[in-house]
C-alpha cells in the first residue's frame, strides 16, 4: 500500500507540474503575440548612427560595408531606424512575411538612411510593427529625424574627435529644448561612438524612457572617427 501510494503521489506531482509548465508556455505565446501586434508600442526610439565608426568598425572585423554609405560620399549621422518600444522590451518582426516595400519608397529615404539594404531591413524589423503603412512609417521617420538638432560641435567633424558619454548627451541636450538626459541614450563600442538613440512620444515628441537611458554607454571616453574628406553629407 505504501509503495502505491508513493508512486500515485508522484504521478499527482508529476502531473501538476506539467500542468504548470503548460499554462506558462500558453501564457508566454499568449504574451508574445500580443506584443508583436502592429500598432501595439508605447514610445519610439530614434537611432542615429556615427557613420564613421560603422564604417571603420566594419573594416576591423572584415566585414563588407554598404558602399552606398561607406563610399567617397561623406556621412556623418544617419538614421539607422525609428524602432517602436514598450516601457520594458519592443516588439520586432511583427509581420512575416512583412509587406513589400516598394522601391519608390525605399529610394526617397536614401539621403537619411543611405543604404537600401538598411532601408528594407529597418521595415521589415521594424516598420511593421508601427501599425503604419510603407509610406506613413517612412514619413514619421523623416519627421523624427527633422524633430532632431544635431549639436553643431558634431556637424562637420574633420579630425578624431575624442569624447565622454556625457558631453555628447549634454550636448544633445542643449541644442534640443525639450529634450532630457533620461531621454537620450548615447551607445559605445570598445572605443567609439556607435549610435546616439533619442527616444520620442508616437506624435514624435521629446519623452523620457529610463530603461532605454539605462544602457547607455559607460566607458570614460570615446572617440568619434572623422567624417571623410569634406563636410558631411547630411549634417543638419
């Protein structure tokens, strides 16, 4: 009697955790595609990258740049993406396959994202979880993007700039009233600026957004690689 019960208790046990498990996988499913819903996102971040230090970080790892924007064309910031976020975590890939793109499309956004291939990436990733369409998402970036000063210290960067975190935010912070040190989020490699990320309300509004701020860089220093020969492309 006491091995059969033993062995019924287990079962039990073995039943009620798999249960549980069950009920977590449902749930977390059931949480993920809430969270891939087009139109579902509570702020946006815009990301703008240091081309110079794209460019030179790829030709460290030997990968092959866009020539398109690693070009004799000069760039300085550019905009790598207008990326919809919740408070904790953003939804990503929300269509699959997403809508295609048209090329008329793709084509009119190059002098702010000067790569086609970054241009059909960002809305396949991105765009589709704005809950706009090809042609809306893309003019919200253009917004986004004009909604943005770039401080003038960074607007024809003609030597190696060297930098802290914190000066490039304050600055960023001055030349955009509006603007706070809680929303802007300045990202580093082992040694360069990569991408300072401006987080913006969805009628593209200064807002703050600490987990965003959270990670940004924290080396002392950085520096930011030169613009190549002659004032930049898309420095306003």
């Amino acid at each position: 009697m006491f091995r059969r019960s033993a062995i019924e208790q287990a079962i039990h046990v073995t039943a009620a955790v798999t249960a549980i498990l069950f009920l977590a996988i449902v749930t977390a499913f059931a949480q993920d595609r809430r969270q891939s819903e087009p139109g579902r996102f509570d702020f946006y971040v815009l990301a703008l990258s240091w081309s110079p230090s794209f460019c030179e970080a790829s030709a460290e790892r030997g990968r092959e740049a866009p020539r398109d924007q690693c070009g004799a064309r000069p760039y300085s910031f550019v905009v790598h993406g207008l990326w919809p976020q919740f408070e904790r975590g953003f939804p990503r890939d929300c269509q699959v396959p997403a809508p295609r793109l048209d090329r008329n499309i793709m084509s009119s956004m190059l002098d702010l994202m000067p790569s086609p291939r970054l241009v059909f990436n960002q809305w396949d990733r991105h765009g589709t979880c704005s809950g706009l369409s090809p042609h809306g998402y893309f003019e919200a970036v253009r917004k986004a993007r004009a909604a943005v000063k770039i401080p003038e210290q960074f607007t024809d960067v003609t030597s190696l700039l060297s930098v802290t975190p914190d000066e490039v935010e304050d600055a960023f912070v001055k030349a955009n009233p509006g603007m706070t040190r809680v929303g802007i989020a300045v990202n580093c490699d082992h040694k360069r600026l990569s991408e300072v990320r401006v987080c913006l309300s969805k009628d593209l509004n200064f807002r703050d957004c600490a987990e965003v701020d959270r990670r940004s860089c924290r080396r002392d220093k950085i520096i930011m690689p030169p613009v190549r020969g002659g004032r930049a492309a898309d420095a306003r």
